[in-house]
C-alpha cells in the first residue's frame, strides 16, 4: 500500500536542483525526498558542520556552505552549481528563521532585521542568482516557502510573518517578469510543521501544539515530506504551466474561518 508521501519516481528523474536550507528541517526531508526521485542536488547552509552530518554520502562539491543574506555567497553558489551540474533546472529556496517571538512594543528591532534579512533578503538573492542561470538556459523551475502566517495575521509574529507575505508577492512579480523566459516561480505556504524550529518553540513555552492540531482541521501538524512533495510537483514538469502559486501546504488552514477549535465530532 502506498503511502501519503509516495509519489512516482519519475517525477524529478535527471533534474538538476540546488536545495537551500539542507542541513535542518523542512530543506533536509524535501531534498531527501527530491534525490529518492532522481533528482541530480546540490544542497546549500550556512552550518557546514550540520550539512555534513545530513549528507554525510554526498560529495564535497555537492555540500556548499551559504548565508543567503550574502549577495556574492549567493551568486558563487548557484555559479558553481550551474558548472557542477551543468545547469540547473530547480532551487528550492527554504533557507529561513523563526521571530524571536514577543509582543510588538517589545521587539528588538536587530531581531526584526535579522529575521526580514534571511527570509526575504535571502529569498530574493536566491531567485535572482538563479534566475540569471535559468533565463539564460530558457527553462528553469523556482520554489519559494511563504507561509500561512504570511497570509493570516498571528499576534506576536511581527517579522516573520511579513516577511513570508512579502515572499509570496515577491514570487508573483518574478514570475510574471520571467514567465516568457521560460522559468517558473512558485511559492508554499505551510502551516505549522514537525520540525526542530517547532521542537525548540514548544520546548520554550512559546507553541502550544496541541492548540495547533485542535485548529488544523486535519488534527495534525504537518510533516516535512509533505511539503517536500508539494516542492516535488511544482519543480516536476507535471507543474508545467503553474506559475506564480501561492500553494498551502497546510491541512485545512487557511480554509478554516471558525470563531474557535474545529469542531470535532
């Protein structure tokens, strides 16, 4: 029997995929699953010591380290990707933090500027060091992560959470400029999902997951593979004329408009 996250084998079978973020997290299980179908990666971190110990069996030169707020770190990046692999035909670009989490008056705004830098600074040097590879080859598939706190308004959330929405406006007007280029742009917005971000928020006092699941009207979190493969089909050919997504990967979500918990029966 097949299972929630199988999906067929051919779907990224030769693709040439620069995965940022790859060391933790929602990158780690998504380009996990890329490679199992057949994607030829690169992956990407600023914690070289973490990617390694992720992909212990990649080589070196598939293991480059990135701090996307870097313009040049990010342009060396996908140029050497580009040469590795002789071209590139994916980014998925989950490199990304949490806020520091606290209410508006109390926000330290060194904080709010690191947050808004890796997430929406190093989204935009990723597209744009990527887009110049792929508008010159006239193909080329871009994932960006937004997020439901990108498209709701969550207390206390006061960079991340505009950040992510700028993401997904971000991602509309690059696939717009590119679409005739031949490249495509898409974004993810997730809700909540099993990762050590969540571990170390619920950990802290700061993420009450029970409450999470009571307002998912799936009753879970979500787990990195199935954003993984919502990444998979928009950077596969069966995504070929999708651009400009905002696709919630996000067990009900954003459909939900109670004034509460969802109702169970």
């Amino acid at each position: 029997m097949a299972t929630r996250t199988e999906v067929s084998p051919e779907w990224l079978s030769g693709k040439r995929i620069v995965v940022t973020g790859a060391a933790s997290g929602i990158g780690l299980g998504a380009a996990r699953l890329f490679q199992k179908l057949g994607a030829d990666l690169v992956v990407a971190d600023r914690d070289v010591a973490a990617l390694v110990g992720a992909w212990p069996d990649l080589p070196p030169t598939r293991r480059q380290k990135v701090d996307v707020v870097d313009e040049m770190a990010c342009e060396a990046l996908m140029a050497g990707a580009n040469t590795l692999l002789g071209g590139i035909d994916g980014v998925f670009n989950s490199a990304g933090v949490s806020d520091v989490v606290a209410p508006a008056i109390e926000v330290d705004i060194a904080d709010w500027q690191r947050v808004t830098d890796i997430n929406l600074r190093g989204t935009f040097l990723i597209c744009r060091a990527a887009g110049k590879i792929m508008l010159a080859q006239g193909l080329g598939s871009i994932v960006t992560i937004s997020s439901v706190n990108g498209v709701t308004g969550i207390p206390r959330r006061h960079a991340y959470g505009p950040a992510k929405a700028a993401i997904a406006q971000l991602t509309r007007t690059l696939a717009c400029e590119w679409g005739q280029g031949g490249v495509r742009v898409n974004a993810l917005a997730p809700t909540y999902i099993r990762t050590p971000m969540i571990d170390r928020l619920e950990a802290e006092g700061k993420v009450d997951v029970g409450r999470l699941e009571r307002r998912t009207p799936m009753g879970r979190l979500g787990e990195v593979e199935e954003v993984g493969a919502a990444a998979a089909f928009l950077l596969s050919d069966w995504s070929r004329f999708l651009t400009g997504v905002l696709l919630p990967v996000d067990g009900g979500w954003l459909a939900y408009g109670g004034p509460g918990d969802v109702a169970t029966a």
